[in-house]
C-alpha cells in the first residue's frame, strides 16, 4: 500500500501546468464561441467563416495536444499500479504458500485472507486515477479561488456619506486621470457644473469625454485632484446612495433578454404601473409599444436584437426617466439617426433632462444647442468652456473649428 501511494504524490507537479493550459484553452474556447454568435453579422458580411473555423480548429488541436500531454503524464500510473499491487499479491502467494506448508495457517485461513486481499485489488487500484482527477480539480480550484481572491478597488470608505442632494454642484478641480500606468488620459482637468445645469462635452474622439463622466459614478477612481458632489469627494460617499442618484444613457445602449417592461423597471424595480406608462410616454416609447402586439412585453432578444436603433435608445431613455435621479449622464451615440427619429429621440432627451444636472457628449447639434455651458476636451484638456454664442465667435477657436467641420455640413 506504501509503495501504491508513493507514484500519485509526484503526480501533481507534473500536471500541474498542463492542467491550467487546458483550462486556458478552454476558456478562449468559450470566448471565441460566443463571439462567433455575437458577431455572426460581421461574420457574413466580411465572409469570415472560415476564418473562424480556422481559428476553433486551431483551439481543437490546441486542446488535442494538450489532452495528449496529460494522458502522457498520468498514463504510466495505471500500469504502474496494476504492477505494484500484482507483486504484492505475488509476495503474499509466497509466503502463505510457506506458512501453510509449515503448518502455522490453515488453508481456509489463508484462502479468506486471499480473497479480502483481491477485493483490496481493485480500489487500490483506481486510487491511482481517482487521486489524479482529485489533483486535477485542485489545480482547477486553485485557479478559481485566484479570482475569488480579488478584491474590488473601488470600495466604501468607512462611515461613509449618504447622498442627500447636489446642493451647490459637481466640482472637478485638477482631475488627473489615467487608465494605464503613465499614460495620461485627463490632465488638470477643473470644471464647475451648478444645480440644474446642462453641460455638453464635445471633442476629438479619444479625447476623454467618456472617461470624464465615467468617473461620476465612480467607475474608476481618479490619480490625483478632487472631484466633489456638494462640496463632499466623490470617494467619501456611499457607492449605493451615490449611484442611486445617477441616471446613465450609455454610447451602446445595452438590453437585457427579456420584455420591454422588464427592461425599463431595471430603472426603478418597484415602480407602479402609472410610473411605468409615464415614462413610456416621455420617452417617446408609446406610438411603438402601440405598434407591437404584445406591447410593453414584448420580448426584445438578446441585446435588444429585434429593436431598432432610435428605439434601443428610447429604452435606454424611459428606464432613465423612470430612475428620476438628480443627475442624468448622457453619452450620446456617435450613429447618426435620420430626421425624424432624431427630433423623437431629442424629445424624448429633453423630457428626461428637465430640472436635473446634466453632462452630456453631444454629437448632435440640436443637443449642444440646449446645453448651458459647453466644454471642449482635446487630448484629455479642457481648452474651451463656454455657451456656444461665446465659443463660435472666437477666431480660430477650437469649438468653432469643430463646429464647421462636423455641424456645417449636416445642413444647419
Ligand atoms: N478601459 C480603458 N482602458 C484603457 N484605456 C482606455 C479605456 N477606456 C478609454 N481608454 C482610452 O482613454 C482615452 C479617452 O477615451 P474616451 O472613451 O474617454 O474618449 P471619448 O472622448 O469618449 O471618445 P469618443 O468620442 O470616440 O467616444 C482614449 O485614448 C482611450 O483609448
Ligand atoms: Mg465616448
């Protein structure tokens, strides 16, 4: 039995590394298999399927050999198993052989022992698979509990504040921000936003405007400078209370599988159903919900995949204006939607922005034009901040360069 135990002890070492390729392998697997369904319409239009055929029977073989590998490493235990436990019995044979001849056992005895020791034969056996599969499950373990090891970086501070109101405004102050190390993306950013105002962020594309408003709710935290809601930094507020008070209509709108109406709760879950039909209407939603059979439940497929754009927003847009909260952060999408669902989406923006404080990346012209203010970010930089009469009349301004050459042209 000794002997049996000691080959599984180094089994682990061995397999160690290729166990977690496997699983690597596995993984990008999955990925690539979602990815070929998520992205079947470019699949077809760009005729990449056998590109990504390729690719899946690149990870097929990948796989195939890694599987060799391990079966390489683990499968000398089996005979080495069966070799060990036979000499064993061997031994045993031998030597009750001779304690029967010298009279010190009786047959029987000897026979009973022989046949508990064959029924030990076979357990002891597979304990060679059985530990490697255990060992293989600790390695996969060990990768599991890696991830469950990390700790979320943006957490509560102690005793934080609960949000009460915007009182006198959002203030960034010297924001300095960066996703990767040294590679700034804000820089020195400072901008004052009061109660009830409507800010427009315009800029090159990469600019940071993005980033700007990603950091209000707290999705990332900042490098250095302050950003204050009422005078209280954003990192002393309770993460819940403070994401509580933003509403968020984000470039890619994103639905959930489901019914309309399950959608749009995901702004206020308990909301009543006159909440519900009101924020239908202020979204623009309700001459589409009447043209749906099932109205309000139909359900919209993954991703919304059976909406149109113009009506992907105005969901996005109602399960914002059921949320109700003081400030609202639009990211406009850069998709350009003809006339008329423009002027409907617009409406529908300007029921959702009345009396709250607003950021909003503004792509279309008939948004900045009911901005306040309007900042201009390049390469991370506020370089202009203005209303749009202050920013267009100054010669060789930044905004109204960017003016001319986005807006001029889309007849206005
Ligand atoms: N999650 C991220 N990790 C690393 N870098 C990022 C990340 N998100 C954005 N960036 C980088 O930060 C810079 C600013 O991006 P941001 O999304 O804020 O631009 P934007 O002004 O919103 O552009 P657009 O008008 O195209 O939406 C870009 O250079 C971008 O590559
Ligand atoms: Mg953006």
């Amino acid at each position: 039995m000794a002997i049996a135990i000691t080959p599984v002890t180094f089994i682990r070492k061995k397999i160690k590394s290729v166990s977690n390729a496997t699983m690597v392998v596995g993984g990008n697997m999955t990925t690539n298999f979602n990815e070929t369904f998520a992205g079947n319409k470019i699949i077809t239009a760009y005729n990449l399927q056998e590109n990504q055929n390729q690719k899946f029977e690149n990870q097929i073989r990948t796989q195939f050999s890694l599987a060799m590998a391990l079966t390489k490493r683990v499968g000398w235990m089996s005979p080495i198993m069966y070799f060990i436990c036979s000499i064993g019995i061997a031994i045993v044979m031998n030597y009750g052989n001779s304690l029967i001849l010298s009279g010190e056992m009786t047959a029987g005895a000897f026979a009973s022992f022989v046949t508990s020791l064959l029924l030990l034969y076979k357990p002891t056996k597979s304990l060679g698979l059985t530990l490697t599969s255990l060992q293989n499950t600790f390695v996969a373990m060990a990768r599991v509990f890696e991830l469950f090891d990390l700790m979320p970086e943006i957490v509560n501070v102690n005793n934080p504040k609960k949000f009460q109101n915007i009182g006198s405004g959002i203030r960034f102050s010297h924001v300095n921000f960066e996703y990767e190390e040294n590679q700034p993306v804000l820089r020195d950013f400072s901008l004052d936003v009061s109660p009830n105002e409507t800010i427009a962020l315009v800029g090159n594309s990469g600019g940071g405007k993005s980033t700007v408003v990603n950091l209000i709710p707290r999705f990332y935290d900042i490098k250095s400078g302050s950003i204050t809601i009422n005078g209280t930094e954003l990192k002393d507020y309770d993460l819940v209370s403070l994401r509580n008070n933003i509403s968020f209509v984000f470039q890619d709108n994103y639905l959930f599988t489901g019914t309309l109406r399950e959608n749009i709760l995901m702004g206020k879950p308990d909301a009543t159903e006159a909440e519900i039909e009101k924020s239908v209407k202020l979204a623009h939603l309700d001459e589409f919900l009447d043209t749906l059979p099932e109205g309000i439940d139909t359900v919209v497929g993954e991703r919304g995949a059976s909406l149109s754009g113009g009506q992907r927003q105005r969901v996005a847009i109602a399960r914002a204006i059921i949320k109700n909260a003081p400030i609202v952060i639009l990211d406009e999408a850069t998709s350009a939607l003809d006339n008329e669902s423009e002027a409907v989406v617009q409406k529908a923006l300007d029921n959702l922005i009345k009396n709250k404080t607003v950021f909003v990346i503004a792509h279309r012209l008939s948004t900045i034009n009911n901005a306040d203010r309007i900042a201009v970010l390049q390469e991370g930089v506020l370089v202009e901040l203005g209303t749009h009469d202050e920013l267009i009349n100054k010669p060789n301004g930044k905004y109204r360069h960017l003016y001319e050459m986005q807006f001029s042209t889309a007849g206005v």
